[in-house]
C-alpha cells in the first residue's frame, strides 16, 4: 500500500475539499455481487448512500439501476442522470469484472473483446462520466485490477490485457487528477465470490484453494476513500496469505 500527501498544495484548494470522513454518495459498478456488493454494504454501514450499477439489482436492497458497463455511452448517461438526481457524486468504485479462460485461438473473439469492453472500457466510462462530479466535490475513485495486472498467466490473455490496461489507466488518472480527485488502484487477488462459477472446472479455484472474504477487501476500499484530504492511497494489494498468483 502507498500512501503519499498532497498537505503541501496550495490552500485556496485545500479549504475546498470535503472534510468529512464517510465514503459519501458512492456509485459502484458491478455492486450486486461479490466484491461490489460486499463494498455497497461497507459504504451503507459507514454511513454512506451506495448507488449500485450492475445487470441485476442489489440483493440488500440497496438503489440499483441496471446497467451494462460495456455499452459505454449508455453507461455515461446513466451516471449522468444518477448525478443530477443525486446533486453530485462523492466517490465511485469500479468493481464489475468478467473473465473468459483459455488458449488465445481457443476463445471466442467476441467473448475475448468483452473481457476488455467490460473490465477496461467500462471502468475508463465510468470514471469519465462520474468526473465533473468527483471534481466538484473532490471525491474518490477506487478501480479494481488484480494480481494478473502485475504478471501474465496463459490462458488468461483478455484478462490480463484488461487488467494491465486498468492499472495503467488508474497510474494516469492519479497524476492527471492529482490534489483534485483521490485515485486508488485496488489489486486483489482470489476471493470467495461467484466470478468463478461461470468457468470450465480446470480453470476453477480447488476445494483447498486459499480466498479472501471479499468483505475484508471491501474494508481496504473503505479505507481509501475515508482518507481525509490530502492524503492519498495510491495502490492497496490485498491478497490471502497463499495467494498463487503474488509475487
């Protein structure tokens, strides 16, 4: 984890940022399920309103708008109409993801490019559409890569590749937003959630295979966007002890 400052920026823009220490309104893609879902809940015990972007609504109940991140414009408008309703956004968290395993000649090209339209293309919309109103407010931007944003795996080549661009993105977003908006990279690896269900056994996690509770990952994303302001996560690696993946 990386923690840098920016105490030393100029004043006038300090006194503008928001000073409490709650994740505020926080939109996060993929929040039905898994990680996404268990960081909806951790904004809301935080005392946070979570706004839930994903193809099914929110088991918990939380507001929910159904969405695919891979139709880009589509997704740009809907979080635009979200923050007008909203009068803005404090932070969004990134957390839809898909994977589609196997050899590169071996997948369906159209599977394969909806791993990138998913995972890279749809977290850079979300975070365009949701920025005028991380600007306003100096909000939080928490994406999510993983353990394969740091090294290639075989049969894993869309994945990968989305997640490589996810982390590189989020480095540019931080420089390119630095002392305005908080931008965190979160790089997880395995967690107890369905992302694996949809997968041919071979590529599936063992019975004895080492996983987070995505709730203890989703109390590292908390953490990051209660950091009061000037103080900046940059990247948060969490991983199981046995993670096989790190380093």
């Amino acid at each position: 984890m990386t923690i840098t400052s920016t105490a030393g920026a100029d004043p006038a823009t300090r006194s503008a940022r928001r000073d409490d220490r709650t994740p505020g309104r926080t939109l996060i893609t993929g929040g039905a399920s898994g990680l996404g879902a268990a960081v909806a809940d951790a904004v809301a015990e935080a005392g946070g309103t979570p706004i839930v972007l994903d193809l099914a609504a929110s088991p918990a109940g939380h507001e929910s708008h159904r969405a695919d991140v891979s139709a880009t414009r589509e997704i740009e408008r809907t979080i635009t109409e979200i923050a007008a309703r909203h009068g803005g956004i404090d932070s969004v968290v990134t957390a839809a993801g898909i994977d589609r395993c196997g050899p590169l000649d071996g997948v369906d090209p159209i599977e394969w490019e909806r791993v990138i339209a998913v995972n890279l293309l749809g977290t850079a919309a979300t975070v365009r559409a949701a920025l005028p109103s991380l600007l306003e407010s100096h909000g939080r931007v928490v994406t999510v890569a993983s353990t394969l944003a740091l090294r290639g795996a075989g049969d894993a080549t869309a994945y990968c590749a989305s997640k490589f661009g996810v982390l590189g993105f989020t480095r540019a977003l931080a420089a390119e937003t630095a002392g305005r908006v908080g931008v965190t990279t979160l790089i997880p690896g395995g967690m107890r959630t369905p992302f694996f269900d949809d997968r041919d056994e071979q590529y599936r996690p063992g019975p004895d295979a080492s996983l987070n509770d995505p709730a203890e990952v989703a109390a590292a994303v908390l953490f990051a966007l209660t950091r009061p302001q000037g103080v900046e996560v940059r990247e948060l690696l969490v991983t199981p002890s046995g993670e096989s993946s790190w380093p």
